[in-house]
C-alpha cells in the first residue's frame, strides 16, 4: 500500500512511512475529531497522541485506536481544547513521527 493517499499529510521515518488526516479536514477548538491513519509498509499503530509543547501539557482526553486493516487505523476521540500549536505523535514501527497543526 502506498502512503500517497488523497488529502493526507505524509511523514518519512527511517523504515516506515506514516500518512494521516482529520476528520473534519479542519479542527476547531473544544470540538471531537477523528484522525484517520496509514503506516507504510504496514505496520502497528502502538500509540497516538498530542500535546501544547509551548506550554507544557497534552489533551484532556485520550484517543483510542481502532485498526481498520492493511496498515490503516482510525483514532477516536480527540478535542483539542485551547488554541495554539498542537503537536501530533504517533509510533509505529518502533518509530516516532511528530507534526504539528495550528489552531487559531
């Protein structure tokens, strides 16, 4: 499978690949939202979460995992309650992919 998907954000590792998106495409404070992602080459989505580097703290909430087959999952449960830079953080095999969304 490849992570070139549509309207995903892609992040190289030094062995895998990680590609994600929202949904909504765009997140609005103290609104839920899914995360939809692939790992490439298919690999286990062992964690994901996010936090406010800035200042210092992550969600009020965690997200739950659900894998959706062929390297691809969907995390539930996110609300981003402040806004500021926010700072996604997924591990998948054995690697940690970072990036960063903005909300005004």
């Amino acid at each position: 499978m490849s992570c070139e998907l549509p309207d995903f954000r892609r992040i190289a590792g030094a062995k895998h690949s990680l590609a994600y998106r929202t949904v909504p495409a765009t997140v609005r404070v103290g609104e839920a939202f899914v995360v939809e992602v692939a790992t490439c080459p298919s690999a286990p989505l062992a964690s994901a979460n996010a936090s406010m580097p800035e200042h210092r703290h992550g969600m009020n909430y965690k997200p739950s995992i659900r894998a959706a087959g062929d390297g691809r999952f969907r995390v539930e449960g996110w609300v981003f309650h402040m806004p500021g830079r926010w700072e996604f953080a997924f591990e998948a095999g054995g690697e940690r992919f970072t990036d960063s969304l903005r909300l005004e």
